[in-house]
C-alpha cells in the first residue's frame, strides 16, 4: 500500500511505500552512532524545511522583512522570543485580526547578536511595523532574480527559499535546546488530505484529480541512488488550490 498527504494549497504532495508485514522497513543499512547522528540532523533539517515551505505557500507569505535591535543589540535566544511575541501581538492589535507569519532568529554576522528575518501574508505598511517593534530597526526588502510577470506563487516559494535558508542554519551551527528554530502563526497551518493507493501510479491519479491537474514536477526516491529510507514519491503543482 502506498500513502501520501496532499496539501491543496501548498500544492504539494509527498508519501512513501507502506509495506504492511515490514518491520523497521529494511531499507536503512546499519551505520556507526557519529553517521547516524548526522543523517538523523540532516532528515530533521528537511523536514523543518518542507514544513517551512508549505506554510509559505499555503499563506502566500509575500512580504519579506528584518527586525533589528539598537544599541548593544540582544544576545538571549529566549529574550529574543518574547520580544518577537510581543512585536506579533502588537501588529496583531493594531490591524485588528491574525494575519499568517513566520518568523526565523539569525545572528548578525556583523557580531551584533540575534536579529529576525520575517514574512508577512499581507501588505503592512511600514510605519505599522516600527511601531510594533519598537526596539530598534526594521528593514523592507522586494525579492529579485524573479521572472517578469511572477505571481503570488512565485513569490512565495521564493519567500520560503529564503526563510528556508536560515532554518537550515540552525541545524548546521546551534544547539537551542527546546526552542523552536522558527515560529508560525497559529490557526494558518495548511490542511491536508490523506491518500492511499496500491501503487505510485495511483497516487498520482488521485492528486492530480484532487487538484483538477497532473503535477508540474515530480520526484521519485528510486532516482536517487543515495536514497536509503523506502519507496517515497513527491509532487508539486504549479497553482495550489
């Protein structure tokens, strides 16, 4: 049996081969604990990663910005939260309804501490901004290398390409312990519809008729020779629902 989640307006969809007798799977070959380790960060990064660009998609987090402190700046991942947690309120509060968001902690290559690189799902004027964070700087930007004519879509994949980066980040250089490595606005997650099917071919079929179209790209585990976890496929289509 296979099976597979659809997010209808992520426009993706990812699922595996569920053999119903296997124990363990025994795809995986047995590796040293430093080996394990490292496959083990780097599956939890991807996940990380995917979840990131879902959400993104999902809300269309188009708007792409940075919030910095003054002065000595902030040197607390945990001070750091509750300022972020209380800048999103306040934003909250002065448009008056939840808007999505996501948010990642970066330090300042310059040794200015931790600042925030942030995306919106809706316009929000400047001055809104400042006012909400109220703790230093807060920097705008437009994405580029983007092809004339780029959508809503566009955007915001690119958006979680970028956000993406930094998560990556995190599991490449910290430890938080506990803390999340990105925050999210509650009650945005993007929902989801299981699918299962006697074969991948079946699959197929059932998103595509889900989402009125066959995919705009396609990936197979069995295409890449380093793949060592089951039968896994993932889809995604070019105008999410």
């Amino acid at each position: 049996m296979w099976r597979a989640t659809l997010f209808p307006t992520a426009g993706e969809a990812g699922g595996s081969y569920a053999a119903g007798s296997s124990r363990g799977g025994g795809w995986a070959a047995l590796e040293d604990e430093e080996v394990a380790a490292a496959r083990s960060r780097a599956e939890a990064a991807r996940r990380a990663l995917t979840r990131v660009r879902r959400y993104s998609v999902a809300n269309r987090l188009t708007k792409l910005g940075t919030l910095t402190y003054a002065g000595e700046g902030c040197r607390d991942p945990r001070v750091l939260r509750r300022d972020v947690a209380d800048f999103m309120r306040n934003l909250r509060s002065s448009l008056g309804e939840p808007i999505p968001y996501l948010w990642v902690p970066e330090w300042h290559p310059n040794g200015h501490g931790l600042h925030v690189q942030f995306g919106l799902g809706r316009y929000v004027a400047r001055g809104l901004i400042v006012r909400a964070w109220g703790r230093g700087f807060v920097d705008i930007r437009l994405l580029g290398d983007l092809p004339v004519g780029s959508g809503r879509i566009e955007i915001a994949r690119r958006t979680a390409s970028y956000l993406g980066k930094y998560v990556a980040k995190t599991f490449a250089t910290e430890d938080l312990r506990g803390l999340h490595r990105y925050e999210v606005a509650q009650g945005f997650q993007p929902p989801s519809l299981r699918l299962e099917g006697r074969s991948d071919v079946e699959i197929l079929e059932r998103a595509s008729e889900h989402m009125g179209a066959e995919p705009t790209k396609r990936w197979y585990s069995n295409e890449r020779k380093e793949w060592r976890g089951p039968p896994a496929l993932w889809f995604q289509w070019a105008t999410p629902l």
